[in-house]
C-alpha cells in the first residue's frame, strides 16, 4: 500500500469518527422542552364519551374479529391487569380493559338470556352451543372481578 492510499484510509477514519461522534451528542434542553410540550392527546369524538365512563387511567382496547380471538381476548385482558399489578403496583381500578367481541367473535358476548330470547332469531346447532359454552365458560373463569 503506498502512501497516498494510506492517508486517505486515515483521512476518511477520522472523517466517520467525526461524524458518529457528531450525531451520538445528546440533544439540547431546548429540543426536550419542545417535545415535551407535543405529548400525544388521542382524538376524542362524541360517540366515545361512553369510555369516560370506565373508570380507570390506564386504558386498554383489545379489538377480537374472530371466534378462537374471543377466548384470547380475555385472557390477554387478564394478563394486562396482572402485569400492571405486578409491575406497576396498580390496582384493578387504575385500569380499563374493553374488549371489543365483533363479526365471529360476537357469539361469545352474548349470555344465556340473549340467546334465548326472539332477539338472535337464530337456530344454533347443538355442537356449535356446546362450544360457545365452553368457550364462555374458559372467559368467565379467566375474567378479573373487574371485568363485566
């Protein structure tokens, strides 16, 4: 290697340094504090004043389409209440969990009594009754107190 390749390997060296150096510099005060003042506030909408209602500071919705997300759904809300338990310390009450059941995951929001009354207008057959009640069955046993 001669000479002029060699102090152009050096020079481009010091050159990446400079700028890794450069661009790992903390940020300034100034660049903080306008941060800081852009904090994320969520878009609120008349047809969400419902959700004022949950009590709770720290809000959760668990969205379920399909029928196996049901089970998942809640399940998944109860480790969001044990997590924030345990990692936290909060309490049931600083928390809101909505779980949104739709489309093939809607069977599973109904009860008994909406299932026997004229409202579904639905026949369901046997097999598929006993898997909605199993499946309703494995929510209401992983549910939290604080989950209606």
């Amino acid at each position: 290697m001669n000479r002029n390749d060699q102090a152009r390997r050096s020079m481009l060296s010091v050159l990446g340094a400079a700028i890794a150096a450069f661009s790992l510099r903390p940020q300034s005060a100034h660049a903080q504090s306008e941060r800081a003042a852009r904090t994320f506030q969520p878009a609120r909408h008349p047809e969400d004043e419902w959700m004022d209602t949950v009590p709770g500071k720290h809000r959760t919705v668990i969205d379920c389409a399909a029928a196996g997300a049901a089970g998942t759904g809640v399940f998944y809300a109860n480790n969001i209440f044990t997590a924030n338990r345990n990692g936290y310390q909060l309490t049931d009450a600083d928390v809101a969990v909505i779980v949104v059941l739709r489309h093939e995951a809607t069977t599973f929001a109904y009860n008994d009594a909406m299932w026997a009354s004229d409202t579904l207008a639905v026949d369901v057959p046997e097999d598929l009754d006993r898997v909605r009640q199993a499946y309703r069955a494995r929510i209401d046993n992983a549910a939290s107190p604080s989950i209606d």
